[in-house]
C-alpha cells in the first residue's frame, strides 16, 4: 500500500561541443533547484535555451502513465509493458530506461551546459506561490488520474475497472444531472438568436424563453460582453431579495458581489485584509484548504483553532480565546475569523446559538466575521437547519450595525452542482465605506465575473414557482437530487463506523465525510520509511487497491497523532454502496497487514 509512487530520473547528455580547459570533465556549476513532479520532488538546473538529449528512467513499479515536460516538450512514459523512446525535437531521441524501485529517490535530475538562466525559476518566482498547497488536486488525486488515463488505454493491471473520484465536491462531474430549466435559459441567453427560431417554442418551454429574454435586457450586450465589476444590478437585487426571505432583514444590492465562484470572493476579502505578515486569519481545524493556500500567498499567518471531532465538531469559545491570545503573546494581529457552516470537510453545522456566542466573540475582539455558507442548501439533519450568520447578527440589534462581516455563496454546491458556471456571490456588511471603494476598485481589475455564472446565480436564488411550465420537471430534479443525497450521507456514515479502527461523526451538511482512520504503528513507520504522511500512504494504498481517491486529512489540517480522509458522498448510488464494500475489505486487509 502506497508503495506504487512514481520515481523517476532524468540524466543530461549534452550534445559533443568543444570543451574548454575548464569544462573538459562535463561538470556543471549551476546550483540545483526543487521543482515539484506529480507531487513528488524534482531536482533540476537552471535551464538554458541549448538542445539537447536526455534520458528518462521510469522505475518498475510505476505503474501509471507519466507526463512531464523538458525544456517546453511534453514528454510520456509508460509502464516497462510498453516502453519507447520519444523524440521531443531535441538533438536526439529520449531513451527510456527501467530500473529497480527504490523508495528515496523520487526525483528527477535535469542539466543543461548552457550559462544563460531563466528570468523565472523556483528560486526567483514568487515564495507564496511555491509554498501554498492545495490537497485536493494535490499528490493523490494526481495519481488517480493518471491511474483512471492508464485504464483508459486498456490496461488491466488494476483490480478495478475505473477510479471512483471522491476528491473534489464537483457533482456532474460524477453523474449528477444539470437542472435542465438552467440550461434551458442558459442555451437561450448564450444563443439568442433561438429566442426568434419558431422551433424554440417546442424545444424550449415557455417560461425558460421568458426568462432568458428578461435577463438578456438587463445585460448590455449578451452573455459576452462585460457587466457592471460588481455584477449585473438586476441580478444582485435578486440576490438580495433572497437573502431578505431567507433571514427576514433588509439586504442592499450595492453591498452584493458576484464573482467567480465563492473562491474569487474570499481572495478578494482575505487580500483587503491581510496587510503586513503579522496580520492573522483564524481558520476552523479542519478547515478546507482555500483559505490557508490563500493566506499563505498573502503572506499572512493562519491561526488554527480546533474543532472538537468527539462533540460533533462543536465550536469552542473558551478554545478561540486561548488561540487569539496566544497570537497576540507571539505578536500577531488577528483580525478576522473563518467559519465554515454547514462545514467542509467535516459536514456538521452550527446551530443559532453557537453562531451567536461566536458573533459576540468577534465583536468582543474585534474580528471581522467570514461566513463560508455555499452549502446552505446542503442540510440533512431534520433537527439542526441551516442558519445563516447575517440573520443572527440582524437579530442582536443595532448594537450591532457596524460590526463587519462578509458571507459567501455560490452555484457550485446545493442541487445546482454547477462548478464549471463560476456563478457566486458575497455580501459586505458594515464595512468602512472607503474600504468597499477599495474592494470594488479590486473587483473592477478583474473587470466582472462570468456572465454566464451570474446568470446561474439568478436561476439558483430566484427558481420556477409553482405554476410556472418548468416547474414541475425541476421539482422533481430537486426532490431527486436533494434525496439522493441524503441517502448517501446516511449510508455513508452507518457504512464508516462498521468498520473496525474507523469512525466518522454525523453528516449534518454539505457533501463529505471526514473519517478518522486509526492507523496501526507498523503502517505509522511504513509511512515515514516513505517519507509522507501516514494519512497520504493509507490514501494511496486505497486507490491503488480500490480505485477510491480520497483526499489525506492533512490537507485539511487535524489534531496532532489523528489521521483522517475526506471522502464526497456525490458520486452516483449504485457505485458509491459498491465502492464503500472495497473500502471496508481494503481496510481490514491494511489492518492485517501491518498488525
């Protein structure tokens, strides 16, 4: 388990030149640099712009197909079943050779005789770029694509047909269906042209036709010409209406906007935040990895504070006071804190008195508040609703206007799961007038988010009603998609705690189970003789074994000496219940192995 890591080496043979006296032995002087392969370590040189030959070493036991690129050329290698060479239009063709495994060396070596260097390499490029991490497209999913393009070409080495992608909360991407009544007015808004095609008034139904046409009146061109930077007016007041019925407190649309998807939202806020590198953010542990890449980038620090798995992930007061004391002890400045409700990774959600005494603690201490609540919809547990953070804030008072809060929300979660629109929004609340000027200023550089996705924003907030020609059919997609979902989340947690050394809270929310993983000590060395994490070999070891990709806990953060996974319960029913029995049977083989 997890012993199927790609180690590769690359060796430089210049072409036959002219030695000077100083360079007969073929040495180099170039300092090497790190630069990251498929997750792994790769040691290179400053490259110059010379041709020349290389060879490319995949060892046995890499078993998947590798892509990487030398020099600008995309290079592949493939399993010793079916090696070659490739020629990449350098002096002479790669050979491909293949070596014996070996643990340590996961690193590629490249090297050019050539003095000019690079204006951008990993020692000159931005440092909060190379150090921010982001597990779920890191190391493991990674490899589960290369596994999934190897199966693709037929091989069958694998003792499963396809990879079960449960990484990423990316809902079509794993069978869900689109609701057609958004694509429906999507189709028309993109091409208005159907709008005139009397055909269209049977391919689309009547209300779909209505609705793009409002919506394109509000647009100053179509779907591809560039909005207000804050988003289209009309479809802000949507959003506000919203909000207005969902909390019962008035919400303007000049503190509404539309971006990219939730994440263009927290970057903009967490980058009018973070000013100098003793400004804090405190983040939930575990928390979903965005906002620790972000802060990291920033240059910003991130205070953790811990979620308490044994209390269904509850939210201490008492634990947040310990940690923003303790960050000002170290000369820190906090100055906003993260809350992530219904959570990710963990699928709890807070209840209204909890977000109360946080409320209180931020005002007390003068944080600004970030309400992540793109899963709001998202919400299984009959006894603990979702409840948003700007109500509980309206219901304490006028005391309370000018405390400072943004929360987030987008197309991507909920029955909608449309992640590729980048359709979402935020809205500010009792922030600085000046200051807003500022963060629109950093809106208008980006010129406007997507049209397409604002439209998506509108469909999502403001559905058929009953009454209405597409009505029905989305009904019944909804009630399809929310139960389904449901199930699966029961499922899924009954399934977890069945199995002997795991354990998994309660799925209130969202689209995740966050297992913990109790991992014997002979799989704890393993782990290290391999040089990752515990949690990363055992999510290793179950792709390779079952075709489950997961992403290892640490990326999400967790206790010291506990390990989880995270696994999304979106993938279809069928394949989910089946995929659960190779986790329950790889589990009790991992178990007896490293007994």
């Amino acid at each position: 388990g997890g012993r199927g890591l790609w180690n590769m080496a690359l060796s430089d043979r210049s072409n036959p030149r002219p030695k000077s006296e100083s360079d007969k032995t073929g040495a180099t002087s170039r300092a090497p640099v790190s630069k990251p392969l498929h997750g792994m370590q790769r040691k290179g040189h400053r490259q110059g712009s010379v041709k020349r030959t290389a060879t490319l070493t995949l060892h046995r036991d890499a078993q998947v197909p590798i892509f990487d690129t030398i020099g600008g050329h995309e290079v592949k290698g493939h399993h010793a079943d079916h090696a070659h060479a490739f020629d990449v239009a350098f002096d002479a063709p790669i050979d491909v050779d293949y070596e014996d495994y070996s643990e340590t060396a996961h690193t590629v070596e490249e090297t050019t005789q050539d003095d000019h260097e690079k204006v951008l390499n990993l020692e000159t490029m931005n440092q909060a770029v190379v150090k921010m991490q982001y597990a779920v497209r890191g190391q493991v999913p990674t490899t589960a694509e290369c596994i999934q393009a190897e199966i693709s070409t037929g091989s069958k080495k694998y003792p499963f047909d396809e990879v079960l992608f449960c990484n990423l909360g990316n809902p079509h991407s794993v069978g869900q269906s689109p609701i057609k009544y958004c694509r429906e007015v999507l189709a028309l808004a993109d091409c208005p042209w159907l709008l005139e095609d009397p055909a269209a008034e049977t391919l689309f139904k009547a209300d779909s036709l209505r609705r793009a046409r409002e919506l394109l009146q509000y647009t100053t061109g179509g779907t591809g010409a560039y909005s207000h930077s804050q988003g289209i007016l009309a479809v802000r007041k949507t959003v506000a209406k919203f909000i207005e019925e969902r909390d019962g407190h008035y919400s303007d649309p000049g503190d509404i906007f539309l971006t990219n998807g939730a994440s263009t939202a927290i970057q903009m806020v967490l980058t009018s935040l973070i000013n100098t590198n003793r400004d804090a953010i405190l983040v939930p542990v575990p928390q979903y990895p965005i906002y620790s890449a972000l802060i990291e980038l920033l240059r910003g620090k991130e205070v953790g504070y811990d979620l308490d798995e044994e209390n269904h992930w509850a939210l201490s007061v008492d634990a947040l006071q310990k940690q923003v004391d303790k960050a000002r002890e170290q000369g820190l400045n906090p100055k906003a804190m993260v809350i992530i409700n219904p959570g990710n990774p963990t699928g709890n959600t807070l209840s209204y008195d909890n977000i109360k005494e946080i409320i209180e603690f931020c005002r007390r201490e003068h944080l600004m508040l970030l309400a992540d609540e793109v899963y709001q919809e998202n919400v299984y547990a009959e006894d603990r609703p979702f409840v948003s953070a700007k109500r509980v804030l309206r219901d304490l008072g006028p005391d309370y206007d000018d405390f400072e809060m943004a929360s987030f929300h987008s197309t991507s979660k909920g029955i909608f799961g449309e992640c590729g629109r980048r359709g979402g929004y935020m809205e500010l609340v009792g922030i600085n007038p000046d200051v807003q000027s500022q963060m629109y200023k950093l809106a208008s550089s980006g010129l406007c988010s997507c049209l397409d996705g604002q439209i998506a924003v509108d469909l999502m907030l403001n559905p058929p009603k009953e009454g209405d020609e597409s009505f029905p059919e989305w009904n019944q997609q909804r009630e399809e998609i929310f139960g389904g979902l449901q199930r699966k989340s029961k499922m899924l947690h009954e399934v977890l705690n069945s199995i002997p050394g795991v354990s998994c809270q309660p799925l209130e929310g969202a689209m995740y189970a966050f297992p913990k993983i109790d991992m014997p000590a002979k799989a704890l060395k393993e782990a290290a003789n391999c040089g990752i994490p515990p949690d990363v070999f055992y999510a290793l070891s179950l792709l390779e074994e079952t075709g489950i990709c997961a992403v290892p806990g640490s990326g999400f953060g967790q206790q010291a000496g506990t390990w989880h996974i995270r696994l999304t319960f979106l993938p279809e029913e069928g394949k989910l219940q089946a995929a659960m029995e190779r986790f329950r049977e790889h589990h009790l083989r991992f178990l007896e192995k490293f007994a």
